[in-house]
C-alpha cells in the first residue's frame, strides 16, 4: 500500500508558490536608476548650456569694453588732432593779419607819396608850396608864385592831371611888392584810377584806406 505525505507535499507545493510571489512583491531598482541617469544627464547638458551662455556673454561684454576703450582712445587722438589744427588756423590768421596790416600800412604811405609825387610833377617854375593836406578824399593846398602866370599854369596842370577833379582856386592875392609875390589857395579831389581807364579794386580800397588814414 502506498502512502502519501500530502502535508509534505502541500508546504512543497506551498513553498514552491511562495518565491514568485515574494518575487513579484519586492520592487526592482532598475527604472529608477534610469530615471536619475536622466535627470543627472539633462542637469549637466543644462549647466553646460548655462555655462556656454554665460561665457558667450562675458566675451562679447569684454569685447564691448574693449572696442569702448579704444574708441575713446581714438576719440581723444582725434581731439588733440583738431586742437592742434584750430592753433595752427589761428596762428595763420594771425600771420595773415598782420600781413594784411603790413600792405595796408605800405598802401597808406603809398597814397600821400604818390599824391605829392603827381604835384610836384604840376608844379611850375616860379611856384612854391606852403601848406598842403589831404582829407575826405580832397587835396587842400596853398602857396605863392612870382607871378599871376605860372600859378594859372601850376591850376591848368592840375585840371589836366588825370589822377585829380577840376580844382576850386580862391582868390590870387598879391602879398609882396618888391620882389612881387602872389599868394593863392586851392582844392581838388584825387583819385588813384586814370581818368578813363578801368577801375581797379584794390585801388579803390587802397584810396578809401588813405583818405580815412589822412582824416585821422
């Protein structure tokens, strides 16, 4: 007769059931370790992104600050630049002043010289000057001849000179009688363009320089 240990037999059946199961209950570590994996993965990727930005963004910053700095470099080259060509046109006006002050003063030395120069040309023989001056443009003049005919000749002269108006003559008064002398006293405008030929500017700027000069 055969005999079986079903008591046996059930805690091996039992036993045999109970691994799987407690198999099934204790959880696995393998999902979540691939979970970290990730999260540590994209945390990394993202502080090197952050990284690389932040890098990125101090370079162009420091080249910024570079670029400022020798712009204002080149800015106060450029300003000691201009200075240096506002002294050198001051300078230049200056010099040009004064070189225009220089012909002025030699125009104006001129004018009277070359108005005595064009009398003494008219001046006859047998006449003399006593006082002349030159104002507004006019030539005053007054002196004494030996004879009433050389002093009509010495006014003839002048109404023919091509660089003086027509004269106004006073009287011609005998002042002497032994020798006999005559005094006389005249005025005329004067100009330093010809009667007839093209007017010159410069001549012009040069009489109105004189006569204000002699008015003075």
């Amino acid at each position: 007769m055969i005999k079986i240990n079903l008591a046996r037999e059930g805690r091996a059946v039992r036993g045999a059931g109970a691994a799987p199961v407690a198999a099934a209950g204790v959880p696995t570590t393998g999902g979540a370790n691939l979970n970290n994996v990730i999260i540590a993965t994209l945390a990394v990727i993202g502080l090197l992104v952050a990284g690389g930005y932040w890098f990125w963004q101090k370079r162009e910053l420091d080249e910024r600050r570079e670029t400022i700095v020798r712009r204002e470099a080149e800015a106060k080259k450029l300003e000691s630049i201009i200075a240096e060509v506002e002294d050198y046109q001051r300078r230049k006006d200056s010099l040009q002043n004064r070189i225009d002050l220089i012909n002025q003063l030699k125009q104006n030395q001129k004018g009277p010289v070359r108005i005595m120069d064009q009398i003494s040309r008219d001046l006859p023989d047998l006449v003399w000057l006593d006082n002349m001056s030159i104002s507004s443009g006019r030539v005053a003049l007054s002196g004494r001849g030996l004879n009433p005919n050389a002093i009509a000749l010495f006014i003839e002269n002048v109404k023919n000179d091509p660089y003086f108006e027509e004269p106004t003559v006073g009287a011609v008064t005998q002042v002497s009688a032994n020798p006999q002398v005559y005094s006389f006293d005249m005025n005329f405008a004067f100009t330093y363009t010809a009667k007839g030929a093209p007017a010159d500017p410069a001549s012009t700027t040069t009489a109105t320089t004189t006569t204000a000069t002699a008015t003075q």
